[in-house]
C-alpha cells in the first residue's frame, strides 16, 4: 500500500497543469495494454483525477476478418483520430488512456511496408493522415508495451494469426523502426518502452504512471515559467 502523502504528492503533481493528457498504450497483443488501462483508471480516480479510456476499436471492428490486411488498420486509424477529437479541447477529463492510437497505427503500417502488402502511395497517405498536426501533436505520453512471444502465448493460451513466432518478431521490428523514425523527425517526444515479461499487472501500471506524472510535471514546470516571464 501506498502512504497518504506519497498519494496526495502525485496527486498534486498531477494537477500541475488544467490542459488534458493523452496517453497512449500501444503494443503487440497480450502485451497488457488493456489490463494497464483499467489500472490506470483506478489510480488516477484514486488520486481525485478524472480519467476516461477510450476502448481498443478493434475490438468492435466489422473487419474483424482482415486483422492481417492494410484496411483494417486504415480503419482502426479513424477511429483513434475520432476518439483523438471527441476528447481535444473539453477539459472533461485530466488523462484521456487510448488503448491503442495513432503511434500503434503508424507502426502496424510499417509491419504492413515490411511485408509488401500495402502499397507505397497508401502507406505513405495513411502515415501522413496520422501525423496531422490537429491531433497527432496534441500533449501526449505514448508508453510502448512489450512483451515476448513466449509471455504472449502464454497469456493467450494458444496461437493465432499475430501471435505466432514470426508474426511477432517482425512487429518488435516493425514498433522498433517506427518509432526510431518518429524521434527522428521529431515529430513526437514523449515515447517509452516497457518489457512486461518480468512484471506483474500492478508493476507495469506503476511504471506508466511514473512516466505519467513525470510527464505532468514537465507541463507544470513549462506552464509555471510562462506565467514568471510575464
């Protein structure tokens, strides 16, 4: 158990700035993204935070049947940047959680590049569909969650069309290169990878919401210096 003032300490931390969070959860299937969020939710509602998930769209997608195929993902994309807009700007929530987004987009469309199953011109207009400034730079934290394909299968209990062996190899490439790119371009700041082999459920929520509240108080300290220039 935590200490009270241990609590109200991030919770102050927290509250640093009024601008709303976004943070992503992106990753490989079984890698625990779903299980963090709920998590996540508790914590911050424990420390006085209002805090909404957005669901994983995949989960309700109609092309359930083209998991593997480019066009699921281009949907999927759509829906995050929906959810993205639905949530920019109404101050109803401190920390809106995307269980999966835009950053996961743009890596299962390099996996898509990898394998040559999407074409060059789509791939690129999908890429730049998700960077689109309106969204894709709103204040962000995106935590990156991995895990083996001996963990996945084992949390999954069987094999399937993405968690497979080579499935999976290819995709820790394909998250490993896109997000290389993104920092290159400096076109997002905040990424992290956690490996979730070792750690239990309330392990990994902890270390994002290390870098949840590291990340509000870099805002605070900004915001604070703004209003000290003035």
């Amino acid at each position: 158990m935590r200490s009270s003032s241990r609590s109200l300490a991030e919770g102050r931390a927290m509250n640093n700035t009024p601008d709303s969070v976004f943070l992503e959860l992106a990753g490989l299937p079984a890698a625990g993204k779903t299980t963090t969020a709920a998590l996540i939710r508790t914590r911050l509602s424990e420390l006085g935070l209002r805090c909404v998930v957005v669901p994983e769209a995949a989960a309700r997608s109609p092309l359930s049947h083209l998991k593997r195929n480019w066009r699921f993902n281009a949907w999927t994309l759509c829906q995050a940047v929906g959810s993205v807009l639905e949530h920019q700007g109404t101050h109803e929530h401190d920390v809106v959680v995307l269980d999966r987004g835009l950053v996961d987009a743009l890596c299962w469309i390099r996996w898509f590049r990898s394998r040559s199953e999407i074409d060059l011109p789509t791939a690129s207009a999908l890429e730049a569909f998700a960077r689109v400034s309106a969204w894709f730079q709103a204040p962000t934290v995106v935590v990156v969650l991995r895990a083996s394909f001996d963990t996945a299968l084992s949390r999954r209990g069987e094999s399937g069309r993405i968690v497979n062996a080579q499935t999976f190899e290819e995709l820790q490439l394909a998250y490993g290169k896109a997000v290389d790119e993104l920092r290159e371009r400096q076109q997002v700041g905040t990424v992290h990878f956690i490996d979730t082999d070792n750690l239990s459920r309330t392990e990994v929520a902890e270390e994002v919401m290390k870098q949840l509240i590291k990340y509000r108080l870099g805002l605070g300290a900004a915001s604070q210096g703004r209003l000290t220039r003035r």
